[in-house]
C-alpha cells in the first residue's frame, strides 16, 4: 500500500502578504477550493474587470502576474 503524505505549509494572513500575486495552489488554500476550481474560473473574465485592467495599463505593461 502507497501512502501520499501531503506537504502542508502554515499560510501567512493575507494581510500580511508581500507579493501582489500568488501562485494557484496558495490561492485555492485561502480560498479552501481545489487549484482546479480557480482554473476554471480563469477562463471567465469579468468584462468590468477588463475594463479596469485595461484603463490602467498596469497589468498588460508588467507583463501579467505569471
């Protein structure tokens, strides 16, 4: 019999989150959802949020978060 032991990490409080972005697999922890969900959901894009993207030029001149 196989076991799988799962790595598990103590997650900082976002609050206290340096980084302006965080990998799929610490997000889906915050959020306590399967990485798979927040793929998902990356193929919809709220058209306000676009809008806001795009008036702010920030995230499309840094190159994205990955």
């Amino acid at each position: 019999m196989c076991e799988v032991y799962m790595k598990t990490t103590i997650l900082a409080p976002l609050e206290h989150e340096p980084r302006q972005a965080l990998p799929t697999n610490e997000a889906a922890r915050h959020l306590s959802l399967k990485p798979q969900t927040l793929r998902a959901w990356a193929h919809y894009w709220p058209v306000g949020e676009l809008l806001r993207v795009l008036q702010e030029g920030s995230a499309v001149a840094a190159g994205g978060a990955e």
